[in-house]
C-alpha cells in the first residue's frame, strides 16, 4: 500500500506538469465534489462548537449572577444605612433651637487585668481618680460601648462589661427609635428588655445608647441583632471582649450644659413666671 501511494504521487506529480491544464481542471472537479461533503461534515463540528460556546456562556451568565446578588446585598446595606441617616436628618429638621450635647472629653487606658469569670465580667486599667476617671464614665473601644466604670483608685480602676449580669443600659434601636434595656447575662450576647409589643426589631438592626437617665451619652453603637425567638432578642455586641487591650474613657459631664448657655440664661431661668419689674 505505501508503495503503491508513492507511486500514485510520483504520477500525479508527473501528469500535471505534463499537462497543467487538465490537472488545474481535473482538481477543480474534485474540489467540487469534495465539498459539499465537506460541508455537510462540518455542520455537526459547528454545532458541537456552538453549544461549546452557549455552555461557557452559562458559566459566564452564573459568574455575574453571583456578583449582581453580592452586590445586590451591599446595596441593601448601604439602603438601611441611608434610611437611618434620612430618618435622624427629618427628626433633626423637625427640632426648633436644638442646642447640641456638650462635646466629651477622652480619657486613655490600658487594659492590665481580666477579672472576668462565671459570675463577673469586668477588666482592670491603669487610670484612676487622680487621671479624672468616675464613677459611671462610659468605656468605649473604637467608638463601641463596651461597658462603665463601676470602681475607681487612686491609679486604677474597675469597667463593668455590657454582659455582666448586673449590667443594665438604656438603648434605642436605630432604624424603629424603639426604647429597650440593654442587660447582661453573663454570656456572649445580650438581651433587650421592656421592649414594648408593636417595636418593630428585626435580625440586622443597630442597637445604640439612647442617652437617657444621663449615664452615657446618646448614640454610642453598641451591636446588632442576631436573633429573635422564645430567648428574646439577643445582641451580639462590635467589640470581642478578649482582644481589648486600650480603653477610651468618656468624661461627659452634663455640667458643660449650663456653661454653653448665654450669660443671661441663667438669669431667665430664674425669672420665670416673674412679674415684670419697672425699677429693674
């Protein structure tokens, strides 16, 4: 067979340079016959390649899928976000002469000492009376309530954690405004309590300080909602209480109220419900 296929080659070779002209004609013919067979061979190596084709596609298609949906949830957060911040600028709006809380003064610690155990969750740090730490100062580790001072020294002092047992914290939830307590029980997370029964609380929702009673100052973001059922609603705090290592002790005094009002206001106050006086 090789040899024979030799041969044939070596006479073709021969026939069209003897004669171009009916070799040129003669692969003409063949080209002709050839290929519709080509092309009828060719379509089902088309199709293979198309559906090839569709299928990498419908790879592609699930890939930006998956990024739309991600995307989809950082838009939703982003969202909530803005409703909060559209929903303090209208109660702002609404406020008429609303004079602003004094600003708070900072006080840094460090923590020396874990005192946390089965009954007690509290930490230890190297400031005290005679660096202007009180009794009832707010704790704060990147902007995040953690708890309060519960005792001071002279160079030390004692930051009753949020999930102590005897810790109780008013709050708000963010996005309803709703009015709840914030206690400790000893565990990872917190539960909010007198929550009143139409309070709209959902698993997400920021729980932040309320300001009321005047322990700590309004708006301190404590966590967020994890869960609601027969154990109520549960709040898993920002902070994790074993990587603390440096405190911010809030120093808000309420007395800086009456040092922001004008001279006079005193004054007014006290004449109210005076009668005017023409020697005065």
């Amino acid at each position: 067979m090789f040899l024979f296929l030799l041969m044939s080659a070596v006479a073709i070779l021969l026939f069209g340079k003897a004669d171009p002209t009916v070799f040129e004609r003669t692969r003409a013919v063949v080209m002709d016959t050839t290929a519709p067979v080509l092309e009828a061979l060719s379509r089902p190596v088309a199709t293979v390649a198309e559906f090839i084709e569709e299928i990498e596609q419908l790879v592609v298609l699930r890939d930006e899928n998956a990024n739309l949906r991600q995307e989809n949830v950082r838009l939703e957060i982003w969202q909530n976000r803005a409703q909060k911040l559209e929903a303090e600028n209208t109660r702002l709006r609404d406020l008429l002469r609303y004079v602003p809380e004094p600003p708070a003064k900072y006080i840094a610690a460090r923590v020396v000492a874990d005192s946390s155990g089965a009954f007690v969750r509290s930490l230890l740090v190297n400031a005290g009376s005679r660096d202007g730490i009180v009794n009832g100062q707010a704790a704060v580790v990147g902007g995040n309530l953690i708890g309060r001072v519960a005792e001071v020294g002279q160079t030390s002092a004692r930051i009753l954690l949020m999930s102590d047992l005897n810790s109780k914290i008013p709050v708000l939830v963010a996005a309803s405004r709703a009015r709840a307590v914030l206690a400790g029980d000893n565990s990872p997370l917190q539960r909010l309590l007198y929550l009143s029964a139409n309070a709209q609380v959902k698993p997400g929702d920021e729980i932040v300080t309320s300001g009321h009673g005047g322990v700590f100052p309004a708006g301190l973001t404590i966590g967020t909602v994890t869960s609601i059922g027969q154990a109520g609603v549960r709040v898993m705090p920002y902070v994790d209480w074993d990587l603390i290592e440096e405190v911010l002790l809030v120093d808000y005094e309420s007395e800086a109220v009456l040092s922001a009002l004008p001279d006079n206001s005193e004054q007014s106050v006290k004449s109210v419900g005076e009668k005017p006086n023409p020697r005065r």
